[in-house]
C-alpha cells in the first residue's frame, strides 16, 4: 500500500518512502534508490508447492545479477528458507525482488491450472524488436514492463503469450518463458546470444535432454513439428497454436512434459 498521512504527517518525505504493512500495523522505511528510480534491480518468481522448487538457482542467478551490475546487495539463502517457513508458503508464488538498498518479498497465486497445459498455449508474434546486443535480456531486471504490455495486447486478442524477434528476425523468447520446438525431430531453442532470458527451466532441459542451441525464424517454427514454452511457474506446456497455424504434438514435446511434470506438481497435485 502506498503513503499515508497519518504516518507522513502532512510531510513530504525526502529520498525515503513509507510502505503501510497494514499486516503488521506499522510503517517500513525503504530506501530510494536506481531500482526504485530507474528499474536497476532484479527479480525471481518460485514456485512454491509443499516445498520450494529450485530456490538455490533462482537466488544464485539474482545474486550473479546484483554482482554483475555493481549493485552492493545479496539475498542470502538462509534468509528465504526462514521467510517461507514462517509465513508456511504453500502452493503460491514466491517474488523476491532486489535492488541496491532494498530486498522485497511478497506472493501471489499460481495462475496456471490443468486447463492450461490440456488446451496448450496459443501464441502471437510481437511487433516489438529486441535487441540481441542489450545488456538487460539476458537478466531478469525490473525493466519488464514492455513484456508487460505486449502480453497484456496478445491477451486482449485471444492469445495466451507472445514471442518477440531480435533485430536480425530470430525469435528470442515470450513475454514469459523460453521457447523450444522440434524441427527434423530434434529440440532447438535459441541462444542466449539471441537476447533472451537463460532460464532456470530451460537448463533443467538442457541439462536433461539432448537440445542443440540454434537460431530459429518465425517461419521455421509455423512449419516446426511441435514446440512447448518453459518456465519455473509453467514448468512445460505445449505450443497450440502459433497465430492461426495449429500446432502438432511431438513425442518430445510430450516426453519433456512428463518428466518435469513427475518432478514438479502441477495444480497442487
């Protein structure tokens, strides 16, 4: 919740905000800084289930973050294991949000259900153009609000998600997740090189199936033999239909959907 002038007393307050814990009834100072200003910050969605799934990842790939950009900020392991085990977070959506000064933590509900991967994904392309040479793709920074905004637009037209093309037309990544699809019956997914996210799904499939890190065109994936997207509240779901192409199901596709969906459970199952 934002200021209030019971606590502001009718003051402005200068380089320090006041945030309203209405849980705990008392204000909490944070401090302004680049994260708060200008978005120089990072964050880290988790799925929590009956347990918290790649926490160690998620908060190494944060941390790697804050260090790379000079931002003198850690989010400590311990410190989030305490966190989930004393609030007893189940089945919800942990975000952990870090900038230079400040460390946020709040939940929200998983929207994905079984509807979602018994329908699959249906995808539009983005008229955005990333840029394979930015120094923020390959990072999950506060600067998120163009994916925002065009997966916002893909909804409002019937669609589930959107992919984005880099400058040189090859697609990178959706609004969300990470791309992978099935082209002469082997997984491909783009290089990180391409501009996009390296996510922590993404390398558990990697690391567990035989994927060759390739460019690939809009029109190689409208004639692709299948494609699913990943990511750590998703997991896998299958490609449906890519604007108004309807997608085939591949043995892979499925084979890949089971084996994250026996290591993670889906709908609190």
């Amino acid at each position: 919740m934002g200021e209030k002038n019971s606590y502001l007393k009718d003051e402005i307050i200068y380089d320090d905000i006041i945030y309203i814990d209405e849980e705990k009834n008392q204000a909490v100072l944070y401090k302004v800084d680049e994260g708060l200003q200008f978005g120089i910050g990072f964050f880290e969605t988790i799925l929590i289930r009956e347990k918290a799934y790649f926490l160690k990842e998620h908060l190494q790939r944060l941390n790697n973050s804050l260090k790379k950009f000079g931002l003198e900020n850690y989010v400590p392991f311990e410190a989030v294991e305490k966190l989930i085990q004393a609030r007893s977070l189940k089945n919800t959506a942990l975000k952990i949000i870090a900038t230079e000064k400040n460390i946020f933590a709040m939940t929200r509900p998983i929207s994905y259900n079984l509807e979602t991967y018994q329908k699959g994904r249906k995808v539009t392309i983005s008229n955005v153009i990333k840029s394979s040479h930015s120094k923020l793709l390959t990072h999950k920074t506060l600067n998120f609000g163009e994916n925002i905004l065009e997966l916002r637009k893909a909804k409002e037209s019937g669609f589930d998600d959107c992919l984005f093309l880099n400058e040189k037309g090859h697609i990178t990544e959706s609004a969300v997740a990470n791309l992978f699809i099935i082209y002469k019956d082997k997984i491909l997914t783009p290089p990180v090189s391409d501009g996009l996210l390296p996510g922590i799904i993404r390398q558990k499939v990697i690391e567990n199936f035989t994927v060759y890190e390739e460019h690939i065109t809009k029109e190689q994936l409208k004639s692709s033999q299948g494609g699913f997207l990943t990511n750590s509240l998703l997991g896998v779901a299958a490609i449906s239909y890519v604007e108004d192409v309807k997608m085939p199901i591949h043995p892979l596709c499925t084979e890949v959907a089971k084996f994250f969906g026996e290591m993670i459970p889906q709908n609190g199952t």
